[in-house]
C-alpha cells in the first residue's frame, strides 16, 4: 500500500501572524481565523490573499497588497 505524503504548506501560510480577509467592495475585514469567506455586507467573495501576487493581507486596513502594490479594489 503506497505511502500518503502529506503536502506542507509553504511557509508564508503557515503561522506567521494573523491576516485578514478583505471586501474588495466594501473594505470589510475580517481575521482569517473565522469561517468568513463571502461579505455579508454585498456577498462579495473575500480576498485572503493578493491575487496578483499571493501575499497574505496582514492589516485590516489595506487598501493595496503591500507586496506589490496591487489595488485590492473591485474593478
Ligand atoms: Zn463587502
Ligand atoms: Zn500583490
């Protein structure tokens, strides 16, 4: 019987600090330890992460993804 490997998750997923998921329409954040993955505001799928570049939300406030500069705004 083959062996499960169980994949790791990379590092930067993996306990480094609280992040956020974010509203790109509201601005509505919430941690990302709560089971939140549409606003209930507007019912927008939250960001937990850059979709440019992946780059976890680490502030409620953001605005732009801090590494890349990518406005996490709806279009
Ligand atoms: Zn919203
Ligand atoms: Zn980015």
């Amino acid at each position: 019987m083959p062996r499960l490997i169980r994949r790791v998750s990379p590092p930067e997923d993996s306990g480094r600090g609280p992040y956020y998921r974010l509203c790109p329409r509201c601005f509505r954040a919430v941690p990302g330890s709560t089971a939140e993955r549409y606003c209930i505001n507007d019912g927008t799928r939250l960001l937990d992460r850059c979709p440019c570049c992946g780059t976890r939300i680490t502030s409620p406030y953001s605005r732009y993804c801090s590494g890349c500069g990518h406005p996490y705004a709806q279009a």
